[in-house]
C-alpha cells in the first residue's frame, strides 16, 4: 500500500523540535508537531558528538572523518565543477566559504524526519564547536538558496528568513545576472539549466488525483504534489497573480514544468 506523508504544520525552529506520528484505519502515515490520539514521538535529536570534515566536495556536501556524506538539508548551493561540466555562477566561492569555514574545527549534526536521501546521503543540519550553523550562514552569505524537501522542516523558519535579508541586501547569488528571475514569456523549447527563477502570471490552476497544477502558458506549470497541500496557502489564491517560482525545470513531451516542494518556493511579491 502506497505510504501518504502528510504533514500538518511546519515545525518550530527551535532544536528540541517535536514530531508526532500516527498511523490511520487505511494504514497510511501521518505526521504532525502536536500530540494527538494514539499518536508516537519520534526520536529526533541534536547530535552531541562532533566530526572533523575530511573532504568538502562542494558548497553543501562534506564527508566526515568516519566515511559519512553529508548532504545539508534546507539549501542548496551553486554546482562546481564535474567532469566536463563547467561551474555554476558561485559554485566555487560557496566551496571555498566552506573549506575556510570548517579548517581547524569539528561538527555536529542534527537530523530532521528523513536520515538519507535516495543517494545514501545523511541529511543534516551542521554546527560547529562554536554553534556556527553552517546550513543558516551560507543563506545569511546569499551563498546558498533555501530548498526545502518536506517532510524535513527543521529550521525552516529561519532559512526562509535569513534568505529574504540576503536577496533584499543583494549578497552573494541575489546580485549576480545569472540568477536573476526569467519572465515565463521569455522560456523557450530548451528551457534553462540549474537552478532557475521564474516569473509571471497564473492563468489557471488545474488538479489530478496526484497533483495541483498552476499553469503560467501553454509550455510551462508549476507542479504541487497533493500531500503537501497542507503546508501551501490556499492554491487558488494564487490564480491571476503574478508570482516567481524558483526550482528546477524538467520536460516532458515539449512541456516544460517544475516541482514546487514547499511554499518558500512561490515568491507572491513580484512584479515585472
């Protein structure tokens, strides 16, 4: 049977965060921060042990002394360069912010819902000896863009704001052309690599059994899965207005649309 996440609230930001989960008639799984009936609390706990970082590969991925790789949740930072693939805009200097960063110190990690990713990544948030929160630094640097993958919300509150002062002070990615948000009218049948912001009007918002959809023109959408519905406003509010959408685009069939995983990701106070 096909697990349901469905998470009810954002968690507080705060470290001793609570999260409850319990399982309905159906078998599906639910989560939420406050207790209710019949529900358990999860095991989630800052970690008090501290690591030195062997290997940073990029802005937000390390390996630790012991062979872990850390993918850190919440951000994602600029690509460096692979293989034949040349370097993202900032990529090197959100590598380099780390390397200086964590020399001569050790972190601790503090997991949210999820451990690892599809990759075998531990997902975490780090902190130094002296409390530096590393994931929260590289925002507060415009180094690194919120990017939020529920059901993993610690910290969200604070990464949401602490990107809002560095895009409005022009830090780091928020000052550089690259990144500047793409009129949707502007897109074309390539679409655009990385990271990308998008801006312009929802014309219409369309629902599947899976999905809501909020069409901008007939060669691209934005894609809200339904069982993070509840962390959204209501998304017909966002009928005829003109917003930004930040994310990766993907295309299917000569459409070009883009997963919207949680609502830091819709910018409502645009304009063209």
């Amino acid at each position: 049977m096909r697990i349901l996440l469905v998470l009810l609230l954002c968690l507080p930001g705060w470290v001793n965060a609570e999260i409850y989960q319990w399982q309905d008639a159906d078998g599906s799984k639910h989560f939420s921060d406050r207790p209710v009936a019949e529900a358990k609390k999860l095991n989630i706990k800052p970690g008090h042990d501290f690591y030195r970082v062997k290997t940073v590969y990029d802005g937000d991925t390390v390996v630790l002394e012991d062979g872990r790789k850390i993918r850190f949740l919440g951000i994602n930072t600029p690509e460096v360069q692979h293989r034949d693939k040349p370097a993202d805009a900032g990529g090197d200097e959100a590598k380099q912010w780390l390397i200086d960063t964590l020399k001569n110190t050790k972190v601790r990690l503090e997991i949210s819902a999820e451990k690892t990713d599809k990759y075998g990544r531990t997902l975490a948030h780090l902190f130094t000896e002296t409390k530096q929160h590393i994931n929260l630094q590289l925002v507060e640097a415009g180094l690194a863009a919120v990017s939020i993958y529920p059901p993993n919300l610690l910290y969200v509150n604070e990464l949401v704001k602490a990107q809002d002062q560095a895009e409005l002070a022009k830090l780091g990615i928020w000052e550089r052309p690259e990144y500047a948000a793409i009129p949707v009218s502007r897109l074309t049948e390539v679409g655009h690599p990385g990271w990308t912001r998008l801006l312009g009007k929802v014309v219409n918002v369309r629902t599947t059994r899976k999905s809501v959809y909020l069409e901008f023109s007939d060669a691209f959408e934005a894609r809200i899965e339904r069982k993070w519905l509840d962390l959204f406003p209501d998304v017909n509010s966002y009928l005829g207005k003109t917003v930004e959408v930040r994310g990766w685009l993907s295309k299917s069939k000569g459409h070009l649309s883009m997963l919207i995983r949680h609502p830091s990701a819709i910018k409502t106070n645009t304009v063209f």
